[in-house]
C-alpha cells in the first residue's frame, strides 16, 4: 500500500470541521479589520525565496523543496507566504494608487525540517501583512487581531513575547556589542553558531540549543542600543499595546537575523504546547519590498501557525462535527423514489438529510442513523405511502408521530430548520 510521504499529513474530516471553523473565524475578523484576501502560488522560482529569506538561513541552506522543472528552471515549494505576497505587490504595482495595502491568505507551506510533534513537512499558516505604513500603531494593530482571534477561539493560554530589532543606524552598533560578547565564548557554542557568528551575530541569540542559551543568557540587549527614532517606536507599540489591554512581554532574545528585518518583532506562545510554544510569529520588514526591486515601502505582518493552533484549539474538546438532521428509512421499492426526492429537496433546503439507497431492512437502517447521528428518522414503507403520512422519531427523545405527505417539506423545514 502507498503510504503518504514523512512529516506530511492528512486533514480528514472529523478534524477538518475544526480547521474550518478556525479559517473562518480567522478570515471574518481579518476582514473586519480592513485585510483583503490575497491567494498567491504555493510554487515560486527558488531566487525569489533566497534573495527574501536569506541564503544563510536553515531554510534556505536545508529545507527548501527545489527542483529543476522540465525546462531546467529551478523552482521551490513556498517555504512561506510573505516573499510570495511581497513579490504579488510589486509585479501589480499594487502600491501605485494608495500603497496602504493589508492582505491575508491561508495556505500549505513546506519546509523539510526533521518531523516531530507539531512540526512538519507541509504545515499550514494563516498569514497577514500590512504594507505601506511604518506607523508602530499598525504592529501593535496585528498583535492585538492576533490577540482577539485566539480569545475568539477560545484560546487564552497566550502571551505576545515582542522586541525592537532597531534599524540599519543602529543595528551595527548592536551587532559589535554582541560580537564583542560572543568573541571568546566560542567555545561554548554549537557548531551551527561558530560557523555563523561572524556573518550574522544576531541568529546565536535565538539559537535553541541549551548550551547556546546559556552562554547567550547575559548577552548585551538590543533595546539599549535602539537609535531615538527606534525607541520611541517601541515604546509607541507597548503603550499602544496598554492601552488596548493586551498583555505582552518583552523578550530580547526574540531576532531575526536578516538585514531587512527592522523595529518591531513579536511572537505569540502558549504553555499549551509543550517545546513547540511560539504559535504565531511576525514583525516589521520594511526593508524586503525595496530588497526584491519595488519601491521603498515599509512593511509588517505575522504567520500564524495553523496546525499548532488547531492543536491547541481542538483541546478545548468542543465538536465543530455537524451531523445529520434527518435519516429517511425508506422501506420497499415504492417508497425509494419518494424518499429520493424529499432529501434531495430537503438538503437544498439545508436540511441535512440523508437515506438509504439499497434497500435495508428497517432494523438495519434504525442502526444506520444511530450511528450517523442524525436527529430525526422520517420512515416511510408501503402502509405509510397508502395513509399517505410518514412517520416521524426523534431519535433523542424516542417520540414519534405522523407527518402527513401533504406539505411534507414544509413541515419538516418548520420541525427540523436552522433554529436562527
Ligand atoms: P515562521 O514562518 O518560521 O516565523 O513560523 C511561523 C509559525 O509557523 C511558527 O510560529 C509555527 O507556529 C509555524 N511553523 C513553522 N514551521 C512549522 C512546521 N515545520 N510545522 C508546523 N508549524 C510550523
């Protein structure tokens, strides 16, 4: 048997009416926010993705999907969503009327990272950007939308970890503090780290390997070297943040390494999911537009991991599984093409209904719709179709009764309808 490929999965239904909910709970409060839905190619040339996330990153150097297509181009699988959606605003010059522009798509990504409890191959996000505004309101916007949407969905187990990478003024002050620091602790590093220090100081900070942590743990922090125009940035986002009651910390070990990377950084945890806690991650890179040969226009968004918020979403033990509302036991011949029609209208109606099409006994079917869960049965053999009224059980509460044939839809709409 074909068994489908390491750290890829399958979404089936059971889980997938959770994943639902979360996309619309998402895409209806995105929307209210003023973001667009944007739906870019999960396939993009390789270049697009090395030039934006960087050579030197995990990603790039390990994890891509690249591929020579038929003709020789070289391609990659998205390893994420925001070099996509950059590259979509440039090549429409989407910025030419009013450069203010706020998307969000959902999306498989794929990364071949080692498979592991909430890490895997192909992972989902839920991603939003905003461009055109290097206003700190619209950082500390995004981090309170995320706040809102994991409330709304009923995830409160969550805290905004946010930091300031500062700008190309003051970022190289910082990084020769930090090599300063780094220099004679060599030792103490992962292989990963020695290798790296020199060129991008900045990625041993966020390094995950405990030992790095703890050589790191008296690292000089960046929000003391912040130029004037980064620090009152921040502080404009943490009062913003106060006064919208949104709770965050301030983590100076949260960085991105890349140059384009700038101010504001965030990432949303959770103690609900043990070593894979950051949910959501994001920040301000309003240096990347300019990178990939647009014009200069600031931007700042987030990626929310789907599959780990599902995870944490599903623990809260709430079905969003919808079952039938109707199961028509139809017995003997006469009685299928009249059954036939009802759930077909029935269904239209958005009644859920469902029947049996191969001509069971009525016990066999009773044990049917126990097992689909409908709510009510509608019987109908050769004695109903003769008194011309079929008959009616709640499968709850066990009553039944007569529904007569004559405005037979009608009345199950009135019984058995959406109750808004
Ligand atoms: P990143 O694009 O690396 O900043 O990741 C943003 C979010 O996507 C993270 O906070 C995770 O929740 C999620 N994520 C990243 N990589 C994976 C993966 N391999 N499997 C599942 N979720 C992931």
């Amino acid at each position: 048997m074909i068994q489908l490929i390491r750290g890829f999965k399958d979404v089936l239904p059971g889980e997938s009416e959770l994943w639902q909910h979360i996309e619309q709970t998402a895409a209806a409060l995105f929307t209210d926010f003023g973001f667009k839905e944007i739906r870019i190619p999960i396939m993009e040339r390789t270049e697009l993705f090395a030039r934006s996330i960087g050579e030197d990153t995990d990603i790039v150097e390990k994890e891509m999907y690249t591929f020579p297509d038929r003709k020789g181009d070289l391609i990659t699988l998205r390893p994420e969503a925001t070099a996509s959606i950059c590259r979509s605003y440039i090549q429409h010059k989407l910025y030419a009327a009013d450069p203010v522009k706020k998307y969000f798509t959902i999306g498989p990504m794929f990364r071949r990272e080692r498979p592991q409890k909430g890490r895997y191959r192909q992972f989902y996000q839920l991603d939003a950007e905003v461009f055109g505004s290097a206003s700190p309101y619209v950082d500390a916007q995004l981090i309170y939308m995320l706040k809102i949407l994991f409330h709304r969905l009923g995830v409160t187990d969550i805290m905004a970890h946010i930091n300031s990478l500062g700008c190309p003024e003051c970022r190289p002050d910082f990084r020769d503090a930090l090599l300063a620091y780094i220099t004679g602790k060599e030792a103490e590093l992962c292989a990963d780290c020695r290798r790296r220090k020199d060129k991008n100081p900045l990625r041993v900070l966020d390094c995950k390997v405990p030992a790095c942590r703890e050589a790191m743990a008296a690292a000089p922090s960046i929000l003391d070297h912040l130029c004037d125009a980064c620090h009152v940035h921040f502080e404009t986002v943490k009062t913003a943040l106060e006064n919208l009651q949104t709770p965050f910390t301030i983590d100076k070990r949260l960085v991105r390494g890349l140059d384009y990377y700038t101010r504001t950084t965030f990432e949303m945890q959770t103690g609900s999911l043990g070593a894979q806690s950051a949910v959501a991650g994001g920040g301000r890179y309003d240096g990347l537009v300019k990178l990939l040969g647009g014009p200069e226009i600031p931007a700042t968004g987030f990626a929310i991991g789907f599959d780990r918020l599902a995870e944490i979403v599903a623990q809260a033990g709430e079905t969003y599984v919808v079952d039938p509302d109707l199961y028509v036991a139809a017995l003997g011949e006469a009685a299928l093409p009249l059954a036939f029609a009802w759930i077909a209208k029935l269904s239209e109606a958005g009644i859920r209904a469902e029947m049996d099409f191969e001509g069971r006994s009525l016990k066999s079917q009773m044990k049917r719709a126990d097992r689909l869960r409908a709510g009510h049965v509608l019987i109908v053999g050769d004695d109903e179709i003769k008194k011309k009224t079929a008959i009616l059980r709640n499968m709850m509460s066990k009553a039944q009764d007569e529904v007569p044939f004559e405005g037979l839809l009608e009345t199950l709409g009135a019984r058995l309808g959406k109750k808004e």
